[in-house]
C-alpha cells in the first residue's frame, strides 16, 4: 500500500479545458462567463436569492460582517471549536467573538445554550455547520426571531447538505461556503457568499467591488461607476471560478462518491464502536450531510497521539484541527467564553480525522479500517 494522504485537491479532468477557455474569452478578471456559471449553479442547486462568489470563506464572512453592519463592541455568539475565520472576520469589524460550549454528538454549537449568553449588545449569531452536518436551525432561527438577531451560517463544509430538506448556507441572512483545496469542491483558495433577502443584494455588489457600484455598471444600469461605499476586492478571477465549474457541473458525482467512502469507514468501524473502543460520527435524523469529513474519537488526546503515530508508521496520515479558539492567544485577546467549557476541549482533544476525498479507493478504506482495528485489538 502506497502512503495514503489526508486530503487530495478535487479534481475531475475538464479543469485546465474550462481554464484555457477564460483566457480564450480574454477575460481572467472577476465576473466572467465561469463565475457567473458558479454562481447561477449555486443559485439553482440552493435555492438562495443571490450568490456572490468570492477569493475565500474567510472573505465571504467578512462582507456578511460588513452587510450586518457590525460595530466596536457588538458580540457575536458561536462555537469556540472552528476555524479562526468564523471568529476573526466579525473581530475586524471591533466586534467580540462570545463562545458557547459545543454538543459533543455533532461538535456543533449546542442550541440550547445560545440564549443565555444574549446581551443587549449581542448582534448575531453564527452557526458553523461541522463536517457538513446541520446546526440545529429550527431552534437558532427561533431564537434570532425572538431577540431580533442576524443568522451568519459559517457553511464553509456544508455545501450540497441539508437540514429538513433546507440546504445549509440558506436559513441564515448570510451563508458563507469555502472553495478552498481542502473542501469537497475547489478552487484553490475561494468561496461564496449566499444572500437570503434581496434587500442586501446592491449593497453586496458594492462592497465585493472595492466600495463602488461597478457590477451596475457591467449591467448597464449605469454609465459611469463611482466610489460609492467601503468596501473591498472579494471577486476571485475567472481562471479559478473555470476550476471551481468543472466540478459542480459533476457536483452529483463527487458527492455519491465520497458519501460512498465515508458509508464504508462507517460500517467497517462500527464493531470497534459497539465494543465501546471509538465513538463515530453522529448524524442527525433532519440532517442529510455531505461526507465533507470522516472522524474518530478516541478515549483521550493521550491515546489519539498514539493511534495518530500508528497510523502514520503505516503510512496513513490522519490529522486533528482546530485548537478552541478561546484557549488561542487571539482568542483570549479579543473573545470570551460564556458558560462552561464542558465539551469544547475535551472532545476536541479527542477528534481524529481520516483520510477522506474524491478518489479515495475502497481498499484504502478497508486498510485504514484495518490498522484502527489492529491498534485497538493487536490484530
Ligand atoms: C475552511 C473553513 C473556513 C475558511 O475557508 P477559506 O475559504 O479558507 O477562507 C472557515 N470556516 C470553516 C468552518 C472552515 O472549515
């Protein structure tokens, strides 16, 4: 058995086809023939008012800071157990991130403790859909309606899942996803960002152009373009939304087949799982996920360093993320937890993904499945 990587970028073979053609067009800059492909296709596919396709997650979600019009002081309530972007996207705005604990069935934010850490400064709340599978949405929409908050979906891994039919990135005002090499469609480094309600939509265009209303312009509403607003560069060039294209137009595909890996990891691990060595990824019955990620959890990070090393000295890279952004330096700095950190840390500390991506091979699967079982059973 070759060495079997964590991750490897999508590919599906029409890439440098689609490529060659944005610079035929010659137009490689934001906005061409292949973003707008993207975009109608993420339109169509979630049924969202408007998608802007933007250099990154990261990106997106600061323009849905920037469209919720966050301020010095306001607080932003979400998991502590995500990526830095979630957090340092509404901290640019001089807004504080305020972490509440996790459920340890999903690693999602717990639903249940979102209302008691509203304030009178509290502006929005941001669900980060983990490993593709869905936040508890129905109880988070209440609770925005009820206290008048904004819903900002961190759905980096969640495009092509669901909650009760609904895709992710669409219950919110804004769902934000990533297009970066390691999601389960790429384009290098990019993303989207989804818009529920019409009345956002000029704004959007404007910040994504550096603050003018230049994609009027292009539409010929206008016949000059002018600075009109702040604002920055969020538009990916051409070449990478032509990338992005050749996958989503097989997006079906990529998607049997990694749920096709992530349904055999699951099966052939479930006996180590009933004898109580490892617990396994928990879907909800409203959730319909996506196979973004396949994890384990062992007993404790002592033990996960040790099934990580074995599974490294046969050739199998496994990795763990995500240091709970409130223990980070910059956490401390410009966050708080609110509550009890009962969950955050101590499953993280026990979460170990495995290799999971388009093109992994059955047989892989089963020889990962086989070296878990061989470190917990000796055979
Ligand atoms: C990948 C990821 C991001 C960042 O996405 P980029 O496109 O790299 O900016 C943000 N949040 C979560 C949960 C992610 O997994």
């Amino acid at each position: 058995m070759n060495r079997i990587n964590f991750n490897v970028p999508p590919h599906t073979g029409r890439e440098m086809e689609y490529i060659s053609q944005a610079v035929a067009n010659q137009k490689i800059c934001g906005d061409g023939e292949f973003t707008k492909k993207c975009s109608s296709w993420i339109e169509a596919k979630t049924g969202t008012q408007k998608c802007l396709l933007t250099t990154s997650c990261t990106h997106a979600t600061e323009m849905a800071a920037l469209l919720a019009d966050i301020k010095p002081g306001d607080e932003v309530i979400m998991p502590a157990y995500t990526f830095v972007s979630t957090a340092d996207a509404f901290v640019l705005r001089g807004g504080i991130p305020v972490f509440v604990d996790i459920r340890p069935d999903t690693m999602n934010l717990d639903e249940k403790l979102i209302e008691d850490a509203i304030t009178e400064k509290t502006r929005a709340i941001v669900p980060v859909h983990y490993a593709g599978v869905g936040c508890e949405m129905d109880t988070i929409m209440d609770i925005a309606k009820r206290h008048d908050l904004l819903v900002i979906e961190d759905a980096a891994q969640g495009i092509m899942a669901s909650y009760n039919g609904k895709p992710l990135g669409t219950f919110g005002e804004f769902g934000c996803f990533s297009f970066h090499e390691t999601k389960n469609y790429s384009m290098g480094e990019g993303g989207a960002l989804l818009i529920r309600d019409e009345k956002y939509v000029e704004e959007a265009e404007i910040i994504r152009e550096k603050g003018t209303n230049r994609t009027k312009y292009f539409r010929g509403q206008i016949d000059k373009y002018t600075w009109v607003n702040l604002g920055s560069s969020y538009l990916p060039s051409d070449m990478n939304a032509a990338y992005l294209y050749a996958q989503l137009e097989v997006a079906d595909e990529i998607n049997d087949a990694r749920k096709a890996s992530w349904n055999r990891y699951y099966e052939r691990l479930l006996p180590l799982a009933e004898k109580g060595k490892i617990e396994l990824p928990f879907i909800p019955e409203q959730c319909e996920h996506n196979a973004h990620m396949f994890y384990i959890k062992a007993a404790d990070i002592e033990e996960r360093s040790r099934l990580k090393k074995y599974l490294d000295d046969n050739k199998i890279l496994a990795v763990f993320h995500y240091v709970p952004l409130h223990t980070a330096p910059a956490g401390i700095k410009f966050g708080r937890f609110h509550g009890e950190d009962k969950y955050t840390t101590k499953e993280s500390e026990r979460l170990l993904r495995l290799p999971m991506y388009y093109g992994l091979k059955p047989e892989e699967v089963d020889y990962i499945c086989g070296k878990v079982k061989e470190f917990y059973t000796g055979a």
